[in-house]
C-alpha cells in the first residue's frame, strides 16, 4: 500500500481521512470506550462528558489520542431471541379457598352500637331542641285529677296499675317505650328484645323503663314513615345508609349481633323508621359503628370475613320486619 494513498479512520469519535505516512502518534483524537444511553443522557463509558441532544453527542470530540486505524470495529454480536411459548405456565401451590365461618344463630343476643353525631346533624339540631324527644310529642298535662275517673288504667304500654286519686301520681310506671315487632313467629318489643312465641306471654311482659303515669289517652302524634334504604360494600365494611333527616341521637337505637341489625330511628321530631334485617354475611360487632348525619343514618358494619356480599339481606328474603308505613 503507498505511503500516500488517503485513508478513513474508523476510531469512534475520530472518522477523519489521512494519510499513512503522516499518521504519527498523537494524530487521531478518539473515544477508546463505548456509547452509553441512560435516563434521556448520551455519554460515552470513557469520559463524562453527557448531553441529552444526539447530535451534539456525535460531535463530542475524543478524549484519548493515538494513531488512526483503518480497522473496522468488529459488529456487535447478535443476540439471539427466544420465541415465547404460546402459553406460560407458572407453577405453585393453588390459593387456599376462604374459609368461611359456621353461621351464627340469628337469635342471639343484640348489642346496642354506639351512636356518632356529625357535625351536619348537630347544626340540625339546634333548629330542633324543644322537640328532640317522641315522648315530647304527647302532652304532659293530664288535667285535674278530679276529671279522671277512679279505676282508669295507665295509658303507657304494658303498665297495669290503675287510678285509685292523686296518690297514684306517686307510684312509679313501668312500661315500654318501644313498639311492638312480629317477626317470623317471634313476639317482643323494640326497647327490650324479650322474644316469645306466645301472645299472652307477650302482653304479660312486664316494662323495661320507669316514668310518670299517663291517665288521658291523647291522639297520637307520631307519624310512621318508609325511608329510602340503600347499601354498599368495600373489601372490610358494608354500609347501611337510612335517609332520614335531622335523626334524634336521644331516641335512635341500632342493635345487632353476628348476622342481623334492628333499626329504630326517630328524626324530624315526630317520625318512626323502624327496620329489622337478617344479614347475609357475618359482622364483627366490636368493630361496627353508626353515625348520624344531617341528611341520613349510616350503619357502618365491619365484615367478619373478607368476603363479597352478593346481597344484603340472607337467602331469598324479600325485607325482614319492619314498623314503617
């Protein structure tokens, strides 16, 4: 090969042509390393000269000089892929199926849960304190005890004394302030939950709190109403929401146990939802709540079992008891 003929130099960072005869030592300025692309930065492995714009990663002059080589780099070698198989199998063990808990009876006993009250119902309410009560509703004033007839029973349920003069005032009443329920077969009042199968036991049962006699019927005031009820679910709690306004934490009452909740709401001051539900899953009683808002009551029950409810309500039935109308 002449000394003269003009060759191209295939170092990276170089390319420039020469001549072999003045190719000296210090001629070529290359990049001994390799290109790194990383994060959006060009840079070559042997400097740290980066750039995110190709162009002036190109234009990066060497940072090692030597003679210029006519030598092509030998190519990269071709990295053979592996077709994938049409179906990838993975193995282990199989997920362990939920196991699900016996079912509790549905007659055992009930819890009363705590009530919260929130801040939208609290400002309610201070439109509504001089009718906070059900009771309140009912006048107090039996009149003069000359117009009440000796031998007249007492008005408030289940209480079995009799008006025998103004000493009677004394004496203390013992009835139900709740409302009676029926409930496949069962027999039992809201307030107390004594359940019996017979109707004469039933009326035999003796009042669960103490008050003043009522000697005057007056017209009952309290108004029973239906509410929209509707429910949702999350992985850990189901949630019942009643919307019924402007609830009165004194008189509203939800117990439940394992596999059932009763609903006994008072709101608008003179309005009765009562509700009583079978659940389809199991709770935990401990972990449940309910809070009363402006607008709705939301039982917020944690679920025993993680678990999807398919529906709220067990088996096939259509909507427990319930007092509305």
């Amino acid at each position: 090969m002449s000394t003269t003929t003009e060759l191209q130099c295939y170092r990276k960072g170089c390319g420039k042509a020469y001549i072999c005869a003045e190719n000296a030592a210090d001629s070529c300025r290359y990049h001994p390393g390799v290109p790194v692309f990383h994060d959006a930065l060009k840079s070559w492995s042997c400097c740290e000269k980066k750039s995110t714009d190709f162009s002036v990663f190109l234009d990066m002059p060497g940072c090692t000089y030597g003679f210029h080589s006519n030598e092509k780099p030998a190519p990269a070698p071709k990295v053979q892929s592996q077709p994938l198989p049409d179906e990838l199998v993975i193995k282990g063990p199989p997920p362990k199926p939920v196991e699900r808990s016996a079912r509790p009876d549905v007659n055992e006993a009930l819890t009363t849960l705590a009530n919260t009250i929130g801040a939208t119902l609290k400002r309610a309410l201070e439109q509504r304190l001089a009718n906070l009560s059900v009771q309140e509703m009912k006048s107090t004033n039996n009149g003069p005890d000359s117009e009440i007839e000796i031998g007249t029973a007492c008005k408030n349920k289940s209480c079995q004394v009799r008006y025998e003069g103004t000493s009677s005032n004394e004496t203390e009443c013992l009835y139900h302030p709740g409302v009676p329920v029926f409930h496949e077969g069962l027999k039992y009042w809201s307030c107390c939950q004594r359940k019996t199968t017979e109707f004469d036991k039933f009326l035999e049962q003796q009042g669960c709190e103490t008050g003043k006699h009522n000697w005057v019927a007056v017209k009952e005031t309290v108004q029973r109403n239906n509410c929209r009820m509707d429910w949702h679910q999350t992985g850990s709690n189901v949630t019942i929401s009643v919307f019924a306004k402007c609830a009165d934490p004194t008189k509203t009452i939800v117990k439940v146990n394992q596999v059932s909740v009763d609903i006994f709401i008072v709101y608008e001051d003179d309005k009765i939802y009562s509700q009583w539900l079978e659940l389809n899953g199991i709770i935990d009683i401990g972990k449940s709540c309910v809070k009363l808002l402006g607008s709705k009551v939301e039982i917020i029950l944690k679920k025993a079992e993680p678990v999807s409810w398919g529906k709220l309500q067990y088996e096939s039935q259509a909507g427990g008891h319930s007092q509305s109308s």
